[in-house]
C-alpha cells in the first residue's frame, strides 16, 4: 500500500489553508469563524457518523476493545510524564504541554476509516468502528483535562460543554441501543462529515506557523516520538499479548500509526491555547504518518 498517497490529500488541505490565509482576502478573521463552526458542528456531527455507521457488537470485540483502551492510556500516560522526566523537566513549559500533549494520542479517525477499508474491507470498517467508539472518550477526556486545569476552569463543566465528548457519548447509546440514523437523513449527515474533514484540515493550515515550533523542540520530538514510534510497539504488544486475530491485528496496529486528529488545533484553540504551535504539531504528525504506517504495516505485522 503506498501510504503517502494516502495522506498526501490531508497534507495539502492544511496547506491550502495555509496559503489561503497568508495571500489572499480570506484572512484570519475569516478562518476563526470556521473554527467555531468546525469545533461545534461539523465534527461533532462527523464522529456521531463514524460511531453510528456500524453497530458494535460488545462481546465479539471485547478483546480488541482492551486493546484499544490500553493502547490509549498507554499514550496519555507516556505524555503526562513528559514534565516529570528529569531531562525534560526544565525544557517542557507547562501550557504548552498542556494543549499539546493530546496530539500524542489523539488520531485521525477519517484516515483510520479508510485505512481499514483498504486493509480487510467491510470486517476493517467494523474493527475500526470499535476503536473509535472506546477510545474516543477517553483521548477527549485526556486532552481536555489538562487545559482546563492550567486555565483554571472546572473541569467537569469543561467536559459537559465539549461537543465532541457530547456527540461521542451520544453516539455509543445511540448505538448500544441498536437505534439507526433513518436513510433519508444518512445522505446529509455523510455530505457535513465530509466536510468537516475538509474544512477542519484547511483551518489547522490557516493557523500554521512554522516558526512556532521551533520554540518547543524537547516537547514537539517527545511528543511525536510517542505517537509515531512508541504507539505502534506497543499496539504490537497488546495484539500479542490478547492474542488477537489477524485481522484485528492489522487494524490495531494501522490505528495506532495514524497521524493525530486535525480537531487538535480547533480544541487548543477554542480553549485559549497557541494553536499555532498545535497546528504545527498536526501537519508534523501527518508527514511522519507515512514512515509511522510503514513500521506498523510493514515490520511489525
């Protein structure tokens, strides 16, 4: 599979973003208005769709459901250390750290719905529809914590306001409960997610400064060598040791090398946070995405 190809349309809506904003009319004050429509419609109504499309069958997946939870966690944990590391400590400042560190376990659940597709078909779509479901959750309750504690905000109130948490536990009831979207509504919800992977790439490239991220160099290496290098190994770990299937092998493995989600930026952002620096974060991690899909694809299968 050539896995550039994969992720060169994602790369170059950020950068279309990018240019968009610098040369021509539509400015910022044009793209932080998408922000706010990004943050608190598109993508909301995009993971409702990507949790809803396939029911979830509990017992059948619950192995690779540990998987996922645990592979999870093992991200969040691995990030939330960065500032107790002892040669780290005095180069990480603490902001920083705290809306960036989501982008190490965070992904991109459009790419891992066509990776899956192309890897194992229908069954992919089903196995990665699982992942999604389970850890959602917990990447949006990881990433908003430690801003909300930085900024002094109550974090419960924080969490009941974030629309992604909100579309996240709404879809697995919906789902759990075995309801279905009706077919005349499914071609509209499809058109908003689809454009919410569109417009939410363009809007990280409209807040891209390259420059930004040369003032973090310890936290942008820690934090992508967690995501693109230390997630996969421990996907392989996990799949061996719950003695998983190849098929959900290879969907754990794929989902654990995906870039990291493009709604990094808009939540960093929305929070009062650099999203400059976030958004450069997002574009570094789509590049590494396809040397980190080659290692778990193609050594570690």
């Amino acid at each position: 599979m050539n896995y550039a190809q994969l992720l060169i349309p994602d790369f170059s809506l950020i950068l279309i973003g990018y240019l968009l904003c610098r040369y021509t009319p539509l400015n910022r004050p044009v793209w932080q208005s998408a922000e706010a429509l990004v943050y608190f419609f598109l993508f909301p109504v995009l993971l409702f769709q990507s949790i809803t499309r396939t029911p979830l069958d509990i017992g059948a997946a619950s192995s690779l459901m540990a998987a996922g939870a645990l592979l999870t966690l093992s991200g969040i944990v691995l990030a939330a250390a960065l500032p107790r590391l002892p040669l780290l400590r005095r180069h990480i400042e603490p902001r920083a750290h705290a809306a960036s560190a989501q982008v190490s376990f965070r992904f991109n659940s459009f790419i891992g719905l066509a990776l899956a597709e192309r890897l194992a078909g229908p069954q992919g779509l089903q196995l990665i529809a699982v992942l999604i479901g389970v850890c959602v959750p917990l990447c949006n309750i990881a990433a908003v914590w430690p801003m909300a504690r930085h900024a002094g905000r109550g974090m419960l109130g924080e969490l009941l306001r974030n629309p992604l948490i909100i579309a996240t536990i709404s879809a697995l009831t919906f789902n759990l409960l075995g309801f279905e979207v009706p077919e005349w509504l499914s071609p509209s919800i499809n058109r908003i997610g689809a454009a919410s992977i569109a417009l939410g790439l363009m809007v990280a490239g409209a807040g891209l400064k390259i420059s930004s991220l040369g003032k973090a160099k310890a936290l942008t290496a820690s934090l992508l060598t967690i995501r693109h290098l230390l997630m996969p190994l421990s996907a392989w770990l996990l799949a061996h040791a719950f003695g998983l299937g190849k098929a959900e092998t290879l969907i754990l493995l794929g989902f654990s090398a995906l870039p990291t989600a493009s709604s990094c930026y808009v939540l960093a952002a929305r929070m009062g946070y650099d999203g400059n620096y976030v958004a450069g974060l997002v574009t570094l991690s789509t590049v590494l995405g396809v040397p980190s899909l080659w290692l778990a694809l193609g050594w570690l299968v």
